[in-house]
C-alpha cells in the first residue's frame, strides 16, 4: 500500500484500493490521479532498518555475576524490551559485520580505537553505539564503525627469521 504526504500540509493519505486513496484527515477518498499526478504531494518511502539485533541481555545481572544473554525474538519491536533488556548484539545489515558489547571498533576518520559500551536505538530504523576512548564516551552511528583489526608486529616469516638469528649467535 502506497502513502502519499503533502508537501504543503503535511497531511497523510493511504491507499485504499486500486484508484482510491484515504484522506484520514477528513474522512473521505482522492482519486489516484489528483495524488499521484500531482505535484502537491511526495511519496513515502520506508526505510528499512539498518541494523538487526541479535542478541540481547537482561539488565539485572544475575547473582553470579554474569548477565543473562538470548537470541532476540524475530519480529518484535525493540520497545517492548528497551525497559528490562540490554542489547548485546548486532548485526550491520549493509554487509552483515556483527557487532558486540566490549569489541574494539575503528571509528571512521579516527585513528584510534574505541570499545563498544552499548548500543542506542532510534526510531526502529538506524542505530548508534556508545563506544569509549580514553576517558571519553561518544555516540557514533552503525554505518560510521568497523571492526578494529590488530596488526600483528611481525609476520610468521619474520618470526622465523628472527629465531634463526638468535640460534645463529648463540
């Protein structure tokens, strides 16, 4: 079902059958021709989220000191949750990286790295993290985070030659 908003009013119709749509505002129908023939109003386009949570963990921590961590139910909306459960993971729908609470990410434009604290919902349709640096939080959208890859010193050949040149002057 197709919606149309007027750019003037800000008033929203609906589709309500084939040539038909529902001006709600007013109880009564348009033709198909004077909403989508017309420059008075845009289409509405849904966003799909970016994001898919994968996990989450109850806010109380349970007496052993760990929380208690499930698969989010497919379907539900994050506000029947937000109160008594954390998230703890997602996953970036854009390229399917997964994301979780304490993994070290690169901040775009950002040289150093940062540790996820948690994750922000906003409007079912994007996502932040609050990452931590040094003493400072900040919060970061999804699409703005990588996963932070730890450049080993030396490569197993160096390794290799570096142990032969120990035995070599020993």
């Amino acid at each position: 079902m197709k919606k149309y908003k007027n750019k003037r009013t800000g008033d929203v119709v609906e589709q309500d059958g084939y040539n038909k749509y529902l001006y709600k505002h007013f109880d009564f129908n348009l033709s198909a021709a004077m909403v989508e023939d017309s420059c008075d109003w845009e289409e509405i386009v849904d966003k799909a989220p970016e994001y898919e949570i994968m996990k989450i963990s109850c806010k109380p921590i349970t007496s052993f000191g760990k929380p208690h961590i499930r698969d989010f139910p497919s379907g539900q909306k994050w506000e029947i949750f937000d109160k008594h459960w954390n998230i703890h993971s997602i996953k970036r729908n854009s390229d399917g990286e997964i994301f979780k609470i304490h993994d070290n990410v690169q901040i775009q434009n950002f040289g150093k790295p940062a540790t996820i604290l948690k994750f922000k919902i906003d409007n079912n349709v994007s996502c932040g993290m609050v990452v931590g640096f040094e003493e400072i939080c900040a919060e970061v959208p999804i699409t703005k985070i990588k996963k932070f890859v730890k450049v080993p010193l030396f490569t197993i050949e160096q390794q290799q030659e570096i142990i032969d040149l120990i035995r070599k002057y020993k």
